[in-house]
C-alpha cells in the first residue's frame, strides 16, 4: 500500500514507518522537519508539513495524492509557542479526515490516547477526544487505536523520564500517582501493520494496554534492574516542590523545549493509564509484552546507561550554560565595566578599550540568551565555544600573566569548553 505516516520522526511515527517499511509498503514521512529522518530511513519518501497549519480539507489534499491510507501518529503534550494542542488534534485531523473521504483515502489509522471514555481532565485529552470523534463521523475505513504510556528500545518524553530517575541514587516519588499499563512501542508499531492489511476490519476503537498494572515506582524500579542497579532509596516529594519542577518544565516549554515534567504530565500521570488488552487481542492476535519481558529480551549496554545518567543532567547543563553568558554579560556591563576596560587597555585597545568591553559583554548576554532559546541552543553553544576560544588565545597572546592569576580565569575556560561540548553532545531530543 502507498501509505502517509504523520508525526513520522516521533517516538511511534518512526517506529511505524521502520515496520511499514519492513512490510513493503510504499511510505512517505510526513512532519515539520524531515531531514534526519531522511538520513536514516531512506527508503520512505519525506515531505515536510505542519499540521498546525493544515486546518481545512482543501490544505491537505495536495498531500493525499495517490494513497491508500494514512496513519496519524501526530500529538503535543501541551501548548507551547507555534504549536497548538487543539490545531493538531481536533482542528487538523477533522480537516483530515474530510479531505481523505473526498479523495477516496478510505484507511485512516489514528493513534489516540488511553482513557478518553471518562471525563477529559486536560486539554490533551480534550482534543483527542475531540478529534476521535471527527474522525469518526466519516464514512472512513478509520481504526482509532488508544496506547497507554508507551516504552520501547527508544526513549523520548515519558519513556526517558523512567531510565533517567532509574539512574538516580534516591528515587523521588509524587504522590497520587495512577497506574500504568505501560506498552512497547514494537506492539504499538505491528498493531499498525495489522490493520494496512488487505480485508482488515475497521471501524474499531481498541485500548492498547499492556498485560499488567504498574505504580510508577514499579515502572521506574524495573528499568532500574534493567540498567543493573541495585533498589534505590525512594522519598516522597512534596506536592508543592512537585508542583514547582512541573511548573519549571512548564517555563521551559514557553522556550521552545520539550521537558516530560509539564503540568499536563503531572495531571495525566495522577490520572493513570490504564485500560483492558483482551478486545486487542482478540481482533489482532497480538499478546502485548510486559515490560518485565521486554526489558529482559533486550539488556542495558553502556548506551542506556549513559543516556538514563545524563537525561536529568541535559537541563541542568543548558540552564547552567544560559545563566553562566547572561550573568557574565549583566555584570560585565555593569559593576565590572570599568575594570574590564582597563584590562582591554592593558592589552593595547587604547581608546577603543570601552567599546570593546562594551562589545564582549553584549556577546556574552546574545550568548546566553541564545542558548536559553531552544531554536538557536545549538548556534549560541557553538558561539559560546567559538567565543570562549578566542577570549583563550587573545587573553594569552596579549595578557599572559592570567594564566597565573590566583582565581584562574583563563583556567576556568578549559571547563567551560568541555561542558559546551557536552550540552552540544546531549542537544537531540530524539
């Protein structure tokens, strides 16, 4: 089949369209950027496309030419800048989902979310109930499928929020947290594959939850043993300082990142994620994994247990590197704007000492602005590196006597540029 994957370098989209493709479909990846996609699975053909902004039938019809279906795999957590929750799972899928009955795109597979049948708690839940519904109305082949959390060998969101607090020596635990019914992303991919099959059934809405219910401790302690570390201490965190690291991923997000500690997750994760396997079983044949099995199939290398280490530790860095130039930068124009000059004097900038400290410190600030910023983190770190280089060589060239300066500034560069690397190294979200 000639098959659009939407959401296609996600977590699920690029699991499906790796399994797609296995199958011998003719795939094309659909998402907003599409160029390490492209790199690593060559074999589907990409377009790039934001479905936020494809919120009426005849917007999507260019891109449903000469297919036979189209999986959505496409979802936000929350809102953030350019990106709305409501446009991409309600406004952008009903648009969808009438252009595809205009085009005779009869097979529509939509992956939902678990535990839309009770009352929506958030704006997440919301829209995907919102959309379901739209989607449903059509006289479509359409098959909503609603995962639980979802895990596999890649981590993204939630997933690589179990391996990282795995990793941690004490384990912090939010009260009031609901079960989980944790499904691998493998299940997830082939129940796709299941229903692109010629003369499968349609018009189904299946829970796909894993076989067993899991406290998130539980979840957190498995992949723990997975990585071969002994139990953890495990301390209850209070609901304010919960409340407050939500609410900072919550800041976070209004920079453009993608942080799995956001309110709405704080929500969802008290809310739980549970639901029945049998009605999946019974129609497919697929006897989803536990993640008890699934983990022991596949064991930890040094690669997971790099990755769970340094997750938590990427914020950090970044926040860290930020607050580093921009503070660097404050004071530089403020209280040590003159001793600043004077050192640029000392090195032969005469009467172009001042504009030169004036010149550095807003470099500096643009610097840490600029890494703040997600959409421009990876040219400020490379700025920052470039930066802390020059201010090196100069500063030997011209004033060498630093190096021996009792709080080692030129020494301090040294640090700075290993950590640059690193928070280059750990950028990629997925």
């Amino acid at each position: 089949m000639r098959v659009a994957v939407l959401g296609a370098t996600g977590l699920i989209g690029a699991a499906v369209v790796a399994r797609l493709l296995a199958d011998g479909h003719r795939v094309t990846g659909f998402a907003r950027r599409v160029d390490r996609g492209a790199r690593s699975q060559p074999l589907a053909t990409w377009a790039s496309l934001d479905m936020s902004r494809l919120t009426r039938p005849q917007d999507w019809a260019p891109h449903l030419r000469d297919l036979d279906a189209v999986v959505n795999c496409a979802g936000l957590l929350q809102d953030a800048p350019g990106e709305s929750v409501r446009a991409v799972h309600c406004d952008a899928l009903a648009a969808l989902a009438a252009a595809c009955a205009a085009a005779g795109v009869r097979r529509v597979v939509q992956i939902s979310a678990i535990g839309l049948d009770g009352a929506a708690a958030t704006t997440f839940t919301r829209t995907k109930q919102a959309g379901d519904a739209a989607l449903m109305t059509r006289d479509l082949d359409w098959v909503v499928l609603r995962p639980s959390v979802v895990v596999g060998r890649q981590a993204y969101g939630g997933s690589a929020l179990f391996r990282s607090l795995a990793a941690l020596p004490v384990l912090p635990v939010v009260s009031g947290t609901g079960p989980l019914d944790v499904v691998q992303l493998d299940d997830v991919a082939a129940t796709v594959a299941f229903f692109l099959r010629p003369g499968a059934p349609a018009r189904l809405v299946l829970d796909l939850a894993g076989p067993e219910h899991l406290a998130f401790a539980d979840v957190v302690g498995l992949y723990r043993r997975w990585l071969g570390l002994p139990e953890a201490w495990t301390v209850t965190v209070p609901p304010p300082l919960a409340a407050l690291a939500f609410r900072l991923g919550d800041a976070a997000a209004l920079l453009g990142w993608r942080p799995p500690l956001r309110t709405t997750a704080l929500r969802e994760i008290r809310r739980g994620a549970q639901g029945d396997p049998a009605r999946w079983q019974a129609v497919t044949g697929i006897a989803p994994q536990s993640l008890a099995a699934a983990l022991a199939a596949e064991p930890a290398g040094v690669q997971e247990r790099w990755f769970s280490a340094l997750y938590l530790l990427k914020p950090i860095i970044l926040g860290v590197l930020a607050l580093l130039w921009i503070v660097t930068g404050l004071i530089s124009l403020g209280p040590a704007f003159a001793g600043g000059a004077d050192l640029l004097r000392e090195a032969g900038a005469g009467s172009l000492a001042a504009p030169f400290a004036l010149a550095g410190a807003l470099a500096d600030l643009v610097i840490g602005l600029g890494i703040a910023w997600r959409r421009t983190a990876r040219s400020a770190l490379w700025a920052g590196l470039a930066l802390s280089v020059f201010y090196a060589l100069a500063a030997s060239a011209l004033l060498p006597r630093l190096w021996l300066d009792p709080l080692g500034p030129l020494v301090k560069i040294l640090p700075i540029l290993a950590l640059h690397a690193v928070a280059l190294a750990t950028l990629w979200d997925r």
